[in-house]
C-alpha cells in the first residue's frame, strides 16, 4: 500500500481552497500516481480558531480562515467514499501543550503530525537564522531537544519532517549528530509516536529526503513505524517522489507503513 499521509488544500493557483472539490482534485492526482489513500494535513495557525495559541507574527498574519470549513470539506468526500483521511499539521510550542490539546479537540481527526517550525523562535525552514547565530551543532543540539518535547507531549501521532534542521545547512559533525540521532529515536520510541519520511526535502535547498538515514536506521532499530509524506501544496504534487521516500524506507529496513483511522493505527505492506 502507498499513502501520502502530508498535504495541504490548494486549488491549482495555490490558494487555500476548504471545498469538496478541491479534496476531489487531490484524490485524482493521487488514483494518476497509484497512490491508494491521502490525508490532508492542513497548517493548524491557518485557522481563526487557534489564534489564542500564537505569539509569532507569522502565525497571527494568517489565522484567518475556519477550522469547521476544512474539516467539513474533507469529512464529506471521506463519507463519499473517497480515499481520504483528516488531518492536521500542528505546530508544537513549548508551554502551549494544554491550549493546543483544547484547539483540536471537537474535531474527528484520523491523525495529527506534530512539527518543529520554530526554534526559540527562529523559524526553521524560512531563513538559516538558526544556524547562522547558533552554529550547525547547538541548532541541531536545539532542534532536536524540542522534537523530543513534541514526540513526550502526547499530542501528535507522527513527527513530520523529523530533521528539517538541515533545511540550508550546514550540517552539524557526524558524530554529534548520531548521539542526537540516539536519543531522538529514543525519546520516539518511549513517546510511542511514529516518524514521517517526506519527499518534500528533495525540492528545498538541501535537496535530500527527511529524515537522515541514520535517524531512520536508529527509529527502524527501536521498532519506530513510519508514514510517508510528500508535502504538496497543490493539487500536481500529490504523491511527488513518494517512490524515493519509499525506496528511503525499504533502505533503513522498513517493510510496512502506518494507516490511520480516527487515531487508531495499524501497519500494511510497503509498496
Ligand atoms: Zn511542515
Ligand atoms: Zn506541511
């Protein structure tokens, strides 16, 4: 079975679109790549009703759309039948866990991703401030310290991009990154979280899938299971890569993948 268990509600333009058939037009990207099932992974600060639990003005600017519109657009075309499943991709702040519990609760999720966007403040992924200021050892060092606190919290039920840390480089020494690597599957292992393996790193500047094959290798070591992920933000992006990610997978010596239904898990047969 291939699922792409990582993406947002775009029309073809890009823009946000909370309609049956923008979900409709997903599902026939993803029957194109023969992907069998899609779970749609809105970004959680989008939403008017999550406004309480943001400090950064980059969350403020955009909580404005509703929560209730999304859920029910992807509610419907799963009780359509199609192959869809709802999610939410949930930013985890430190401090913030029992607001963020409260957010999500009405709604029937099959699955929340858990991600590490912002670290003391720095985001991640939109500018290489981390490492610039801290260097590539104490970012990662950072990094990982609160993707454990988000694997510990008990919120999510897997770790998308798992070391988006490398997001522009440079990387931290080998050696220090296996103990974070140790540790991380560690932490992920005792959290009971699973830990997404996404193609989206192959189009950003550091051009390689997430996670590193070590942190993969260390989490496959530990009995760790796995969703996949291609991270589109539109609709021609379904399923992008999602070979490579499996094929990234099957190296670290994963045969099966994780599908979820209203936060129940359960493993099938990779590929
Ligand atoms: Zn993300
Ligand atoms: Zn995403």
């Amino acid at each position: 079975m291939i699922v792409d268990y990582h993406m947002h509600l775009r029309n073809p333009e890009g823009d946000i679109d909370f309609s049956v058939e923008a979900v409709e037009r997903f599902v026939e990207a993803a029957a194109e790549r023969n992907i069998d099932e899609i779970g749609f992974t809105e970004h959680i600060y989008y939403f008017e009703q999550t406004r309480q639990l943001w400090d950064e003005p980059f969350m403020l600017e955009r909580c404005s759309h509703d929560i209730d519109r999304y859920v029910g657009a992807v509610v419907e075309a799963k009780e359509r039948g199609l192959p869809v499943k709802l999610g939410v991709e949930v930013d985890y702040f430190v401090g913030r866990e029992r607001e963020t519990a409260q957010a999500l609760a009405p709604y029937p999720w099959d699955y929340l991703l858990g991600s590490v966007h912002f670290v003391d403040g720095f985001p991640v992924d939109q500018e290489p401030g981390l490492v610039e200021k801290l260097g590539p050892h104490e970012a990662a060092r950072r990094y990982f310290v609160w993707l454990r606190s988000a694997a510990r919290s008990g919120l999510f039920d897997s770790l998308a991009h798992p070391d988006l840390v490398k997001h522009h480089g440079p990387r931290a020494h080998a050696e220090s990154l296996h103990w974070l690597h140790e540790e991380t599957a560690d932490a992920i292992e005792a959290a009971g979280v699973c830990i997404e393996v996404s193609a989206a790193g192959l189009h950003k500047p550091v051009g390689e899938l997430y996670p590193d094959p070590p942190l993969l290798e260390a989490c496959h070591a530990r009995g760790v299971p796995i969703t996949l992920a291609s991270d589109a933000h539109e609709p021609q992006n379904v399923g992008r890569d999602i070979a490579r990610a499996v094929e990234h997978a099957r190296s670290a010596g994963y045969e099966t993948v994780t599908v979820f239904d209203q936060r129940r898990r359960h493993q099938e047969p990779l590929g």
